[in-house]
C-alpha cells in the first residue's frame, strides 16, 4: 500500500471522506468502471488503471491483485498489447453493472406494478443452500418461508443469467410473480427497514459537509466524485427499492439522492478534465468522451 495522496489536493475535505467510505480495491475499481471509464469507452490500460487508483493509497501490487481477482471472477477480460494489459468488462457483466448504474442515478421513486416477484428454491446441499441464499440476498431478495423468497420488482430474466454464472439456477424450481390480496401487514417488514433508512441517513450526513467541492482543482474533483459515487453504490446495493407506499414519510432516500446530484453537478466536469489525462488505452493513445445513452446521470 503506498500513503494515500488525497492530502495532497484537498485533505479538509477529502481525508474525512476517504476515512468515511474506507473502499476496497476491488470494489473501488468496479465504481470506477461504472461511474468513470464506461462514458470513456470503457477500455484501459492497466497502467493508467494505477494510476487513477494511486490517490486512495492503492500500489500497483495492490491493483494488479484486484484486477486479477476481477479477471478470475470474470467481471473483466485482459488483452496483451505489446507489452502492455488492456482491460475491458465482456458483454453480461457490462448489462450487469448498466443495471446497478440505472439504480443509483435515478432522482425519483420507482413506479410499482403491484406483484412481488417470488422464487422457491429447493438447494441440493447447505453449501449450495448458503450461496444461493446470499446471492438472493445481494439481489435484494427476502425470505418468505425457509425456502421461499420475493423481491417487489427483479425479473426472473434478469436474475437467471446472475445465477446461471454461478452454477445456481437449478435449485430455483419455481418462479412467478404474485400480488397480495390477504393480510393487513405489508411484507416490507421482512426487510430490515431501519438499516436501510440509517444508509441512506448517513449517506445524506456525508453530504452535508461536502457543500464546497473543488471545483478549480481537477485531482480533487476526480477524489471526491469517485468517492461519493462508492457511498452512493454501496448504499443503493443494500437497499432492494421497495414500493414507497410502504415505507414511513420520513425516508431519507430521496433527500439523500438530491443532496448526491447537487454535489455530483460540481465535481463531474472538473474530474472529467483529470480523467483526460490518465485513461489511455494500451497503444498509448488516450481515450476520447462518448455520451452513451445510459449516461442521463441526474436528469429529471
């Protein structure tokens, strides 16, 4: 681990904030990608992957590790070019991540068509039981009954490929969707709400101290944004968006969401000026901006 540099740009605001979200290697390049790279054709070399990785005290060691970690799992592929490794993300896990990009950069609640997407699974051993069920649980799933789950909104198209690249939809043996017509309780309660409520709380806190963002200053732009943006993934992750009919008035998601865009709107264009200058392919030319469709980040 090298000492982080964050210091070096903006340390009153940046050092509380890095101790704050205290990311992971792995999970801070995944951020990266999404928030970051893809609007930059989604391509680099690792080197400048290093590079953009050095002010949160990441090595090359440290990212070279992660990024094999990456390629092992499959979340990215690697190309020789000359003597240089070219990253990129395949196809599946790109629509994966464009998936988790579309829940953090909404600014109003999601419509409910009023079913719950329900799963009964039926593991053939308690290893297998074990993964799935923390696969169902980063998904957002809850349980029912011991070997029944629901989610109010994923389709089973978009959760078969997930489990099939882990080798786990055979021991799903029904799914179909239901809606409630019995019972005055709301199953919102099988989720655990005052976790999720103090999430977005805290992420809302952060927030409020970052009113001053640096804007003159490119490095800190780039720190801050990619920082935010990990608070802002790590917290939709554990939030499954349930219907807001059922949640208290005083839900601190949306409060939190706009307090995120406003901040975001300061650093996005000054850390675009920094990212300019580190993200270059493995040839050595330097990536070029693209507007891709999915890049409506805080549009109403």
């Amino acid at each position: 681990m090298t000492t982080s540099v964050l210091s070096e740009t903006n340390a009153a605001t940046l050092e509380p904030l890095a101790t704050s979200v205290a990311p992971r290697a792995r999970a801070l390049i995944m951020t990266f990608w999404g928030d970051m790279l893809l609007p930059w054709g989604g391509r680099i070399w690792l080197g400048s992957l290093v590079r953009a990785m050095a002010p949160f005290g990441l090595d090359e060691q440290n990212v070279r590790a992660s990024v094999n970690r990456l390629v092992q799992e499959g979340w990215l592929t690697s190309e020789t070019v000359g003597r240089r490794r070219e990253l990129s993300m395949p196809a599946p896990r790109l629509e994966e991540l464009r998936a988790v990009q579309a829940r953090m950069y909404r600014r109003t609640p999601l419509d409910w068509d009023g079913l719950w997407r329900v799963l009964v699974v039926q593991p053939a051993s308690p290893a297998r039981r074990e993964a799935l069920r923390r696969e169902l649980r980063w998904q957002g799933y809850a349980n029912l009954a011991p070997n029944t789950f629901i989610h109010p909104r994923q389709d089973w198209a978009v959760l078969a490929p997930r489990l099939a690249a882990r080798e786990l939809e055979q021991e799903v043996v029904h799914a179909f969707e239901a809606r409630s017509v019995l019972g005055a309780s709301s199953p919102a309660g099988l989720w655990p709400l005052q976790d999720i409520a103090a999430n977005w709380a805290s992420l809302l806190d952060l927030l409020d101290g970052m009113s001053c963002a640096p804007k003159k200053d490119p490095a800190a732009a780039f720190s801050m944004r990619l920082l935010l943006v990990h608070a802002l993934r790590l917290t939709v992750l554990k939030d499954p968006a349930l219907p807001h009919g059922f949640l208290p008035a005083d839900w601190p998601e949306m409060p939190a969401r706009d307090a995120f865009a406003g901040v975001y709107s300061k650093v996005a264009e000054p850390a675009n000026l920094y990212l300019r200058d580190i993200v270059q392919r493995a040839d050595g030319s330097a990536a070029s901006f693209v507007c891709l469709e999915e890049d409506w980040r805080f549009t109403e």
